[in-house]
C-alpha cells in the first residue's frame, strides 16, 4: 500500500487512542493464541507416531514434523504477503482456515490408511502453525520500542494454556476418535482442526481496526518517514540477519529434539499418557515463560538473551542425551530446557527483528523470514528420523546442543 494512500484514509490518532487500541489487540491476539496452542499440540505429539505406524520403521518418522514445517514455510510467506496487502486479519484468519482443513485431512488419511494423503495433509496442516507464530508479530505492531519484548511475550504466554492441554488430550481425544470409528492417533486431529478454524473465525470478527493499519497511518502521522524509498532506506540488515540467524538455529534444534523424543519413548516402553506428558511439559516451557522472557529482553537487550538461549539449549540436548532410557523426569527436565532455550531465541529474535524494520515492509519481512525459520525446522524434523536410526538419540540430542553455540559467534558479531 503506498504511503500517499494510507497519509489521505489516515485520521489523527492520539496516544491515548493507540494505547487503547495495543490493549485491545493484545487481548484480542491473545484469545486466539490460546485456540491456536491447542491446535499446533496434535502435530508435534502424535504426528511421528502416526507416520511410524502407518509406514513400519523409524526412518521415516520424522517426515511429519518436516512436512508440516515445509508447509508453515509456504504459509509463512502467504500469511505475510496477505497481511501486508490486507492487514493482520485477513491474513491471520485464512492461514488459520488453511490449517483447520489440513487437519481434517489427517483425520481421513488414518480412516484410510493412506500415507499418501496423511503427507499432504500434514502439509497443508502447517498453515496453522505458521499462522500461530506470526500472530505475535501482530500484538508488537502498536507497541513502541521498549514494549516489542513484552507485547511478543504475552501472546506467546497465552498460548499456552492450549498448548499444555492439548497433548494431554492425546489420551481423551484417542478414545473419543475410537468411539466414532477413527484410528486413536487421529483424535487429536480433530481437536486441532476445530481450534484452528476457531482462531481463524475469533480474529476475522474481533481484530478491528487492523493493527498494521493503524500502524501505518501512525508512521505517517509521526512523520517517521515521507514516502516508500525512505522507508526502504531504514530496514536494518544486520539486525534482520541476526535476529533470523537466532530464530533459525533455535527452530532448528527444537525441532529435531523434539520430534524424536516422542520415538525414543515408544522404543522404551512409555505410553500415550507419558510421552503426552513429557511434550506437555516441553510445550509449557516453549510458552509459559514468555512474559518474564519479554521483560528480560526489554531490559537486558536482545544480545543477552540470545547467548542465554544458545547455553540453554545445549543444557537441554546434554541431558537429554545422558538421561537413562526409563525416566521420564529427566526426559521432562530436558525437554523443558528445551522449550525454553527455544523461547529465549524466538522473542530476542523476533525482537529484533521488529526493531529492524518500518510498519511498511514489516508483515511481508516477517512472513520471508519466517519461512527460513519453518525450511530449518523442516530440516531437523526430516534429518531427526534418519541420524537416529543410524547413530541413536543420544548423538542427535548432542549434536542440537553443541549447533546451538553457533549463535554465540553471531551474536558477538552484532555488536562489532
């Protein structure tokens, strides 16, 4: 949208005005994070699980979390071009749609054992996991420098609370799908699907006025810059090169951790219930965190809780790595700093990454670099499979720790 275009269709916005409206998105955002959370939950759990069954060996389990990581990439990329073209609505609530009726689709891949189905299902389920990660961009677009960290940080936080139930409603959901004819790994798919187009539906009616619009009409108002060209002029490329660089490793080696953990403890005798758990915790310390997070990057700077996020994951992959195949309370100690070290990543890069670019160019930045956040979480979801299969848990969960202090390098860099 050009600058002329939005400075005629502005009116005078106070900061009394902006201030209501950031509370009311942040609310509104919230809401849906907390759909959104349930839905991304039945992926991460019982995906592999699924894929294991229907295909017999182990190699290949980690396609899931790759697939539908590939189609969050694709997603990422949509949802930002919409949202730019559109406003955060529109886009928010069609990646939300897309996601639902990628559920859907699994549902019926495991009622007709189709593999072939279940992959493309997977892959067009993805859209809701893009869309629920690039609804926080959304709650930061009324927010002003000191407050990027913290807005980031609530919505994540709120997602939480469907995040933590929706694996523990792997064992509900299972026998609710069994008692209507559908495999038990399926159930948690038809939460998803439902929570998903929840979201999507919430956000459509509740998200008005659009965030980034306002956004816009504010950086005309306060004559932060006078037309397209200066705005281009003031995206800082290191500080996006950076901020992706974090997001990346950080999405990568969660992934990879994360995908095969559920695997490892099929092999060892665990559950649904357990393995449930285990991810349940994972998934908490992957949200609930958020807010204190968003305090500490405002006060402390990106920089710092990006080195914090680097130690953090490679804690988790040691003790990952070291836990004895039996005890699930290692396993939650680890996949807990996991979660974490993950959040330390994504709200400092996110942050920076807000801070590096204009109302202008901001969604369609967002969606172009979240789609190499979700190509590196596809990666270690599809590698995952493979390096366990040849080398063993263990290796994979040193290996996550020891790229994660790639970022140590990066960061120093950024301060040069």
């Amino acid at each position: 949208m050009g600058m002329e275009k939005v400075e005629t269709a502005s009116e005078h916005v106070s900061q009394e005005q902006r201030k209501t409206l950031y509370r009311k998105v942040l609310v509104v955002v919230s809401i849906s994070q907390i759909l959104g959370g349930a839905g991304l939950a039945a992926g991460i759990t019982v995906g592999a699980l699924l894929a294991q069954q229907m295909l017999g060996t182990d190699a290949y389990a980690g396609l899931p979390a790759a697939l539908f990581t590939l189609g969050s990439a694709v997603a990422a990329w949509a949802v930002g071009r919409l949202s730019q073209r559109y406003g955060r609505r529109t886009g928010l609530a069609a990646g939300f749609a897309v996601g639902g009726l990628g559920s859907a689709g699994v549902v019926l891949a495991a009622i007709f054992n189709s593999v072939f189905l279940l992959f493309a299902a997977l892959f067009i389920y993805g859209a809701g996991t893009a869309t629920n990660l690039q609804a926080r961009y959304a709650g930061t677009d009324l927010a002003d420098r000191k407050q990027r960290a913290t807005a980031v940080s609530i919505t994540m936080v709120m997602t939480t609370f469907g995040a933590v139930a929706g694996p523990n409603l792997v064992g509900v959901m299972g026998n609710a799908a069994l008692s209507i004819g559908i495999p038990a790994l399926a159930g948690p798919f038809l939460l998803s699907g439902a929570a998903f187009l929840l979201a999507g539906l919430f956000l459509f009616v509740m998200l008005r006025p659009d965030p980034l619009t306002m956004a816009k009409k504010l950086a005309v108002q306060e004559e932060v810059c006078k037309r397209d060209g200066a705005v281009a002029a003031a995206v800082n490329k290191r500080g996006l090169a950076v901020g992706a660089v974090v997001m990346v490793l950080t999405q990568m080696v969660m992934v990879a951790i994360m995908t095969m953990t559920p695997v490892h403890m099929g092999h060892h005798g665990h559950g649904l219930r357990e393995i449930g758990m285990v991810i349940g915790f994972h998934i908490g310390a992957m949200y609930l965190p958020s807010l204190v997070t968003g305090v500490l990057v405002d006060k402390f700077g990106r920089t710092a809780m990006s080195i914090a996020s680097g130690v953090t994951l490679l804690l988790a992959g040691l003790v990952a790595a070291l836990a004895p195949d039996d005890s699930v309370v290692l396993l939650i100690v680890a996949l807990s700093l996991l979660g974490l070290g993950w959040n330390f990543g994504l709200i400092s890069g996110t942050a920076q990454i807000i801070d590096s670019t204009t109302p202008f160019t901001r969604a369609k930045t967002q969606g172009t670099l979240d789609v190499f956040v979700a190509l590196a979480g596809a990666s270690g979801g599809a590698l995952s499979g493979m390096v366990v299969a040849h080398a063993g848990y263990a290796a994979l969960s040193i290996g996550g720790g020891l790229l994660s202090l790639v970022l140590l390098p990066v960061v120093i860099w950024s301060r040069r």
